[in-house]
C-alpha cells in the first residue's frame, strides 16, 4: 500500500514496484482563510508556500465595501488587480508586501487590514492538475501561450495589467467561441476574437485579437484552474477541482455531483445576467445559513439567513428556490481538506476547561474545528453539541429536542467564523455564563478519524455517502428538523443504543437496514430515528486512527485493567458506555483531569453535574486504565461496555 506522506514528497505505488510518486493534498495548496484588521503590518499564517512554489492571493473585505485584491507571484508583491474593476494593476506598498513558505504579510491598506474590520483571503498555490499563474506581452496576433497546468484548464481569468480593460473569463462549459467578464454581471458572449473558437490544452491555451487578451505591446496574467484532473491523494487519482456547469429546474433549485465535499465554490450564471457569487465553508457555507460574496462588486458580504448553497459529501445543492428558474450555471468548485489521515491527537481534538466571562468569546481547540460539545461543570445545564455544516444551530445530547437556532447568548451569530475553535455567546450557562466552569470539546473532521454528514431523509431504505473513508465504527445520529431520540451505531447493524438515554444495547431493527458501513457510505432503514420522509438529520460519525483514535470494546473485570488504544502518551478524551445494563454515557478527559487519583467525570445522557469524588479512570500511555475503584457503569465484572478514547 502507498505510505503517508507529505505533499510533494516520496511515496511509493501501490503494486509494489518502488516507483516513487508525488504525493499531493488540497490543504497544501488551498486555504480559505479568515482574519481582522490589525491597522498595522501582519503576517497571516495559513500553511500555503507561495514564496517557493507561486500561486495567487485574494483578499475581500468582508464587513466594509472595499475592493477585492489580487495579488501573485508572477507579477511581485504589492502588485494588485482588482476583480471588480477594469483598471490596470497598482502597486500598493502597504498592500500585500511579501510571500512567504507558510503564508503572506500585509501592511495597513484598508482594503487588506483596516483595524477590526473583517476579511476572507483565499490562496491558490501553483500546482500540476490544481492552478497556475502566466504573464505574457500581447501581439495583436492569434497565437499559442504555454502553461504549466498539466492538464486542458477547466477556466482562464485574463486581465491586461497594463491599462484598463475587462476580465475575460474562459470556461469549457460554454467553450472556445466566446467569454464573459469577471468584472460584471453580463452573461456570456459569443466572439472569436476572444479565444480564435480553439479550446485550450494541456500546454497551451490560444488567443486572438481582442485588447481583453491580446493587444500589442500591453501585458497580461492569466490564471488557470484544471478540471477533474487528478493528481492528488496517495493514489495519485483523486479529484480537487471542478469547473462544471448545471441547469436550475422549474423551482429555481440544482443538485451537483461532484465526486467530493466542496469548501469553495464560485457560481455564475451563463445564459443569462448574474453577479459571480463566491462561497466557502469557513464563512459560512451551511445547512442554516448562507454567506457570500461577489467577485464583480466591492460590496461587503452578503446574508441570506437561510440556506442556499449547501455542501454535501459528495457535491453541493440548493434547494430554496434561490437560483434563477431555468437558467445555465457555470462553477469553479474545490475540494474540502484535509485529505491526509491525521498522526497526532492535538492535530484534530482539542479540549479546555475554563470559566465563563459573560461576555462574547471564543472557545479554542488548536485547530481549525468542525464541531464542538461544551458541558456546564457545576450546574445542571444541557451538553450543547454543534457543527460548522449546521452553522447556528445546536442540540442538546440529553434531550430529544429538535435542533434550536442559537440565541447570541448562546453561541454568537455566526459562531463558525473563526479560523480556531467557536464562538460563543454572552450570559447562557449553557456556554459562557460568568463564573460558570465549562469543559470544551473540539473537533476537527478528517479521514479515518471523524466525520459530519447531515442528509435529509426519504422514509425509503438507502445510503449515504460519507468521508471518513474509513468504515464508521461509531456512529451517532440525530434528527435535527423534529423531537426524536439519538440513535448510535455500536459497531454492529444489529443493534444500537441512546445517547440521551442509560438503556443497554437494542436490536436495531430498520434503523442501519442490517447492512454495515463501507469507507464511503452508511446503510439508513425506514426507521424515524434516522429517515423520516423530509426531516434533515445530522450523523457524527468516528474510527479508529492509528495513534489518534480507538473505538473499541472490553469486558469489565471489578479490578485495575489496562485499555491499550495503540497510543504513547495516553488518552486525553475517553467516552464509556455499558452495553448490558442501563448506565449513563461516561466522559473523562485531561483538561479536568485523569489521574492518580479521584477524576471528574460527566454524563452525555444527563444534564447533571460533574462527578468529582470516584476513582475510575488512571493515566496509561498506550491508553487508559479502568480502575478496582470505578463505578460500576465502567468496570463491573463480566459487564460489557464500548469506548471511544482520543489521545
């Protein structure tokens, strides 16, 4: 089997043969990344070398109407076009001022970092298969210009850098016979002036005449984006960008296959006028709210309040009636990342315990998270659970409720936009309540160790893709839209269990179809716990990853017993439950403390207090250690019981 590797680095095929391959990852190549204004020089950190490989960097503002701000390599730092505008590029020196191999600095332009006005950067680096960056000096004759994409692009941005004129936009879906403008609303056109009607290739795309790309003596950039090329993933196969085109139905909605789970996607309308509408996950990109921004004005971000382009495992949807009725659309979409397997723990899991201020915060993991569970310590308050896909809602682990839209006393209005962690709210104690101590939990979505899929249900039999491409050991299911109990898949398709609830192990019946997971999907029968016609759920799904994680089962004995998870520096995050007896859903965790001696510990089930006088759960390096000492709901003898532990 191919080894794990970094991008770009040595790994081997997968039959044996010793011929080294590149191993490429979309997380090494494209960041979304969210920031404030300082006022003064920063440098934004987002793991993207553009100082040695190239790429392009774009700003936006989001909470001012400020221009966007393009900036690469190939033309230098502080040199800026603007997408919104036909002017020539401009050097700002206190724009974008310099790359770097993990990310750019940027000085006090308001348009890059007025002070506590927020902004979206997204980066493209130069990769084979991904994106590249060209500069040219126009002919005023048809012609061939070179790339390095390694494979035919999908879409070509051109802007004359040199005076003003528009932003010429080839895309395949509407092909070589004309273009339409980056800079406005106007659909596309048909020109042969434009691209001489001849489709780019793997090493070149050809121009004509038009001052758009080509008038003599003046100089241009074109940015290319490839199209199902591959190249990435350890095999070398895998897909992570696609520039598609779909048509809207009679309602004004679409559903868009496209392999994999987008984090990005920028959408225009080709048969008829319509703004380029960009969106992405880190602002909010959801299934309770819809975020954007649009390439041909300078207008600060837009929200709708509702849904409209909302990510799935497998593509993306919109389903309110938002589209034009009828209408061509073309898209850019990029892969979600990470696409490596996780090797540490602190990676993809964090945990604090920390006292309430009252005030708006954010809770922080270390780690750009994906969910999140915060339990009230000393009250008897609810455990919220919440997840970037659901944006703004939140339900309760020991209740049956449906899914709330949280208050801004709970979670803030939009609690996922932060690069780390969440943000919550002011007085509740479910979250923030001043002098309240909490215990946090966050986490960070990642093959082979933890995945967030929300779907809506058929009231048939079916599947539903996943990306954990693993197959799911525990699986934990809700149904957001009404009141219904938590179903969890114990690693069998047979049985299942409750999380609001002490009841041991059940015969599943329709709820997993009696069909188990594979890598990529999970098997939903006709029960209401998990497929009622038109009710949205959300499942959290979890492996075992080598060093990371452990799902697994053992056989209480009364006395001290070692849990070997495979890890070296023991368990920071243990959940228990007994499967033949009716006992609560136990969490223990390093941040309140597993010791030697007596550790706190918590119900999910049970919006009681935490438990501070037993002795359960002991430090072990390759795990934990359930103790003579435990309750009995961890270690009585001959009890059976599940665990899920995260080192």
């Amino acid at each position: 089997m191919p080894l794990q590797a970094t991008s770009g680095a040595a790994s081997y095929d997968a039959f044996g043969g010793g011929v080294p391959v590149a191993v490429n990852y979309i997380e090494d190549v494209f960041s979304c990344f969210l920031y404030t204004g300082t006022g003064a020089s920063q440098t934004i950190t987002n793991n993207i070398d553009l100082s040695t490989k190239g790429g392009l960097t774009w700003i936006k503002g989001r909470s001012g109407a400020t221009g966007h701000r393009l900036t690469d390599t190939a033309r230098g730092a502080t040199k800026s076009l603007a997408s919104e505008t036909t002017a020539a590029q401009v050097t700002e020196t206190t724009g974008l001022t310099a790359f770097g191999t993990t990310g750019f600095t940027i000085g006090a332009d308001a348009d890059y970092n007025t002070s506590a006005a927020t902004y979206v950067s997204w980066t493209f680096r130069k990769q084979p298969k991904f994106f590249d960056v060209v500069t040219y000096t126009g002919n005023g004759a048809n012609r061939s210009i070179s790339h390095n994409l390694g494979s035919t692009p999908g879409c070509v941005f051109i802007k004359c850098t040199s005076i003003a004129e528009n932003w010429l936009v080839y895309h395949r879906s509407y092909g070589a016979t004309g273009g339409a403008f980056l800079n406005t609303d106007d659909q596309f056109y048909a020109d042969s002036t434009y691209f001489n009607d001849t489709a780019p290739t793997s090493t070149n795309f050809t121009l004509s005449t038009a001052g758009q790309v080509n008038t003599n003596g003046d100089t241009y950039v074109a940015y290319l984006f490839a199209h199902d090329a591959g190249g990435f993933g350890l095999t070398g196969t895998d897909n992570v960008i696609s520039c598609g085109s779909f048509t809207s139905d009679g309602s004004g909605n679409a559903s868009v296959t496209l392999g994999y789970e987008p984090q990005f996607v920028m959408l225009k309308s080709s048969s008829a006028a319509g703004n380029w509408n960009m969106f992405d996950v880190m602002r909010d990109m959801s299934f309770s709210n819809t975020r954007w921004l649009v390439a041909n004005t300078a207008d600060a971000e837009n929200s709708l309040g509702t849904r409209w382009m909302i990510p799935n495992a497998t593509g993306f949807s919109s389903t309110n009636g938002n589209l034009a009725i009828d209408t061509t659309y073309i898209y850019i979409a990029i892969r979600r990342g990470p696409m490596k397997v996780p090797t540490v723990g602190t990676s993809v899991f964090g945990l604090s315990a920390r006292t309430g201020t009252g005030a708006n915060a954010t809770v922080t993991g270390g780690q750009t998270d994906d969910a999140v569970l915060i339990k009230n310590r000393g009250s008897a308050v609810a455990s919220l659970f919440s997840s970037r896909l659901t944006g703004k809602g939140y339900l309760v682990t020991s209740s049956t409720a449906a899914e709330v839209s949280a208050g801004t006393t709970i979670l803030q209005a939009n609690p996922w936009d932060v690069m780390d962690g969440v943000k919550v709210g002011t007085t509740s104690t479910i979250t923030n309540a001043s002098s309240n101590t909490f215990i946090n939990y966050l986490f960070k979505r990642a093959p082979s160790f933890m995945d967030v899929v929300c779907y809506t249900g058929t009231g048939t039999a079916t599947t539903q893709a996943h990306n954990l491409q693993k197959v799911p050991e525990l699986m934990i299911v809700k149904k957001r839209s009404a009141i219904e109990d938590w179903p969890v898949y114990p690693n069998s398709a047979t049985e299942y269990l409750l999380l609001n609830a002490t009841q041991g192990i059940g015969g599943a019946g329709t709820l997993w179809n009696n069909t188990t997971p594979t890598s990529s999907v999970f098997s939903i029968g006709t029960s209401s716990f998990v497929n009622t016609s038109a009710a949205t759920y959300v499942a959290y799904l979890f492996a075992t990853c080598a060093g990371v994680s452990k799902v697994g089962s053992y056989t209480g004995t009364g006395a001290d017993q070692v849990i070997d998870c495979g890890f070296t520096s023991g368990a920071r995050f243990v959940l228990i439950k007994c499967t033949n007896d009716t006992f609560g859903w136990f969490v223990y965790d390093s941040a309140r403390g597993i010791t030697s001696g007596n550790d706190p510990y918590l119900f999910l089930n049970s919006t009681a207090a935490e438990v501070t006088s037993t002795n359960g759960v002991d430090t072990d390096s390759t795990g934990f250690k359930v103790t003579s000492t435990a309750p009995n709901g961890i270690n009585f003898s001959g009890n059976s019981y599940i665990f899920l532990a995260i080192a």
